[in-house]
C-alpha cells in the first residue's frame, strides 16, 4: 500500500519528464515534446519525438587565431636598438 502513490504519481511524472529530455534532441524540443507526453500519455510522446527526426545542427564557425603585432620602426627605437 505504501507503494501505491509512487506508482500514482512518482513513475508517470519520471517518465513524461525522460521523454521531455529525449525530445530535448530531437525536432520538436523540449517544451514540445513534454506537452504532448503528458497529451498522448509517455509512449505517445516517445513516439512523436521519434518521429519528429534529429536536430539539425549549424556547422560551428572556426575561429581565427589572433593577430599578433606587426613590429614597427617606433616599437624597434623603443627596445634600444636591441632585436
């Protein structure tokens, strides 16, 4: 009997919150995905997700290395000569 609640109420909020984080890859999103989990009941949640296909993502952009200083004729006369 103790048991009961968890079933009731702990096991159904797990699952439609483990369907919210599979969506979370997916299409549809996160937000998306937990709406229609607890619509559809989990398994139809899953199931939209799944169908919903992978996100695409955007190619990361590379990033250039940094400039370094030209030298000059002022920054050589600062250093004395030295170089």
């Amino acid at each position: 009997m103790i048991l009961k609640p968890l079933f009731i109420y702990v096991l159904p909020l797990l699952l439609v919150l483990a369907v919210a984080l599979v969506g979370g890859t997916r299409r549809l999103g996160f937000w998306l995905t937990l709406v229609l989990s607890i619509v559809l009941t989990p398994i139809g949640g899953f199931l939209a997700a799944m169908i919903s296909g992978s996100k695409q993502r955007k190619p990361r952009r590379k990033r250039k290395p940094p400039r370094t200083p030209i030298p000059t004729a002022e920054s050589d006369q600062a250093d004395g000569g030295r170089g």
